[in-house]
C-alpha cells in the first residue's frame, strides 16, 4: 500500500473526532514518510465539524498531490457544495456503496444527490457480506451518473472482538462465481475493476481465474499491514485487526517503522492459512497467496490470539 489512512471519527463508544493540531500531527508523519496521497476515512469523516477546513490544510500543503476520501456518501449539503468546487490536488471519493434496499428511508436519495453532484470523481467500492449480491445494479449507477471507472470489491472480515457481519467462507465459491460474472460487463465497459485483500486464492477455480485474466483483471491474494490511524493517534495494523496491540503514532517515525512493527507481530500467524489444506498448498508456497485474511484466520480456526500467543507477542 503506498497510503496511511487517516480516521477523522469514530462512532463505536460516542462520536469522537480528529482534533486540529493532531492532524498536522499525522500530515508531518506522511511527509516523513514520503507519502504524497492524503487519505480521509471514519466513520465518515465528512461529519467532522472541521472538515473543510481539513481539505484546505490538505490544499496549502504543496507536497500532496491527492487526497482519497472515503465515503458513505451521507454527507452534509455544504461539504458537497465544497467538494463540487475543490480547486487543488487532485481529489478522489472512494464511495462504499450497498443496495438501494439496504438503506434506511431518506438516505438512498441523498447518495444519488451525491453521485449526480459528484459523480465524475467518485469511484465505487462494494464489500461483500451475504451470499447473493445485485451486481447489475451497480454498473447501473456508472452508467447513470458518469462515474470514475473505477469498481473495488472487498470480502467483509471479521473484527476480532466484535460481532459485524462478514461473509462466512463457505459462501465463498458462490461469491466467486457472481464476481467473475460480473467481470466481463463491468470490462467490456473499460471500468477499472479490483479486488481488496483477503480473497483466497482458492475461493476461484482455475477456469475462473482464466475468466478474470481474459478480462485483464490481475488477481493478488494478499493480507499486509494496511496501517490506520485513528482519531486519537492510535495505530493499527487494519480494521478488522484493530482491537489487538494498536499503538500511538508517536512510537513511529515512518510508515515503514509500522508495517515492520506489524509484520513482524504477526509473522507466526502468517503460516497458517483459512484452510487445513493451505500449509500444502502451492499456491502459498509460491506466495500467489497469503491464505486468506489474518482476521478471518485468527477467529475461525484459531480463536483469536491465545492466551499464551498475547503472552509471547506481547499483546
């Protein structure tokens, strides 16, 4: 990853936001750590009652030459008024997106308020969570709005310590099955389409990585350090890993100071993969994968860190 991603709020325990001066705090490290892309997310951080002010420290930092927001895209009317006139780095939403259904009333209508006002520098994310998905649906709303070609699709993990929804992995060859479909009419349109880490090798068969290649679709099975920081400068190795040993970013001089400290938390884990069969497996071995998400292994076959590991590692 070539980005540290920035938490301006958290809503878990109460709403709780990014102050100022820490931001700068978090800019002066992303200097240090040559890193010219900004990355905005929450909860969701255009609620942060400094928010425009965020994106015009962002704006005077010549350094910088992107900021990525990502998005619910249930934002306040003047932070798209704001948005629709940003003058500066080149500026990109990262809109997670579900099915119209999923929506309490109210809130669909103001996601299409923002994608028409938007649209062309919104790029669209989808995590899955349940076993059938409307992925027609979504190349309905590129076409309708004039999106960036742009399509992430991310597997939802779990979050040690907590009770969110993911999708459990014996769905995980259905799951496949509705993405290499979609593959060929979301190409055919030359939308960029990618995949974030966690997907298992495996989770395709042979004729369907062929399928996704014929789509120049390059296929990455990864699990690294995707380091966030939160709103009070606590660090962690990714979301679903938040709850164990997170530090200050005061204890970091450099984004590769973090990734290393992390690596190296969890490099014992890292042998083990999703599946009983994956300690064999050539696809490993050859590092074509990691074996699915560390989260994802940690709960459902090992029960999370031991006792005795938390003892060993320190957590």
């Amino acid at each position: 990853m070539d980005k540290v991603k920035l938490g301006m709020d958290q809503t878990s325990d109460g709403r709780v936001f990014m102050k100022l001066k820490d931001f700068e705090h978090c800019l002066n490290f992303l200097h240090r750590s040559r890193l010219r892309v900004v990355a905005l997310l929450g909860g969701e951080p255009t609620l942060h009652p400094n928010f425009i002010e965020i994106l015009e420290l962002c704006k005077r930092d010549s350094f910088f030459n992107h900021i990525k927001l990502f998005t619910n895209g249930l934002m306040p009317d003047p932070v798209i008024e704001c948005l629709s006139n940003f003058k500066g780095p080149e500026l990109h939403l990262a809109l997670n997106i579900h099915h119209p259904s999923d929506y309490l009333p109210g809130q669909w209508e103001k996601i299409e308020n923002v994608l028409e006002r938007l649209g062309p520098i919104i790029g669209l994310g989808y995590n899955i969570y349940r076993r059938e998905n409307d992925l027609d649906s979504l190349l309905e709303l590129f076409l309708k709005y004039h999106l960036a070609p742009h399509i992430r699709f991310g597997l939802a993990q779990p979050i040690l310590g907590a009770d969110n929804r993911h999708l459990p992995h014996e769905d995980f060859s259905s799951v496949a099955e509705e993405i290499v479909k979609a593959a060929g009419s979301f190409t055919s349109r030359n939308l960029f389409f990618a995949f974030d880490c966690g997907f298992p090798f495996c989770m395709f068969t042979l004729d369907q990585h062929k399928k996704l290649l014929s789509c120049a679709i390059h296929f990455r099975s990864l699990c690294s350090p995707i380091i966030d920081i939160g709103p009070d400068l606590s660090v962690w190795c990714c979301f679903p890993l938040s709850c164990i040993q997170d530090r200050h970013l005061a204890e970091f001089e450099t984004r590769m100071d973090i990734e290393f400290y992390y690596g190296e938390l969890f490099r014992s884990y890292q042998q083990f993969g999703l599946y009983a069969r994956c300690r064999e497996c050539n696809y490993k071995k050859e590092k074509l994968c990691t074996g699915g998400c560390l989260s994802r292994i940690l709960r459902e076959f090992h029960g999370g860190l031991t006792e005795q590991g938390r003892a060993q590692k320190g957590v």
